[in-house]
C-alpha cells in the first residue's frame, strides 16, 4: 500500500503536468451541459405545473405512470448506452 505522500505527490505532479485538468475537462463538461439542459427545461416545465391547472394534468399521470414503477437505478444502463463518447 502506498504512502500518503506517494499519493499526493503524485497527484500534485498529474496536476501540473496538465494530464489530469485534460483528463477532467470532457467530464465536467458533460456534467454541467447536462445539468444545464436539465434546468433550461426543467424550470420553465415546473412553472408552467405549478401554475396551470390544464398543463399539470397531462404531465403529472403521464409521466408518474410512465417512470414510477421502475428503480431509477435501472435508468443508469440506459443513460450511459444512449450517450456513447465519441472522445478517445
């Protein structure tokens, strides 16, 4: 088992080598694109839930009856296939 001051010191060499911000910057990329697509339709769709009465009624039986009886862990297998990376 390493030392702690193995680790860090390597850590400390990937990060200013620069291997480790290229490594992250797709990641984090894709974390706050679909973070940020997420809100762009999220927040506009509560609104109009919460304050329509005839727009939350289709949403709300529509998609509880579509996703409610399946885990959301199921939904990670699907998740990752349908966003293949094309970045190598």
């Amino acid at each position: 088992m390493p030392r702690i001051s193995v680790i860090a010191a390597l850590l400390a060499k990937s990060i200013d080598g620069g291997a480790m911000l290229q490594a992250m910057l797709p990641t984090l990329g894709r974390i706050f694109a679909g973070f940020g697509l997420a809100v762009i339709v999220a927040v506009p769709v509560g609104l109009l839930m919460g304050s329509i009465r005839w727009f939350y009624r289709p949403c709300s039986s529509r998609s509880q009856s579509f996703i409610s009886p399946d885990p959301s862990s199921a939904y990670i297998p699907v998740a990752i296939l349908s966003s293949a990376s094309t970045t190598r």
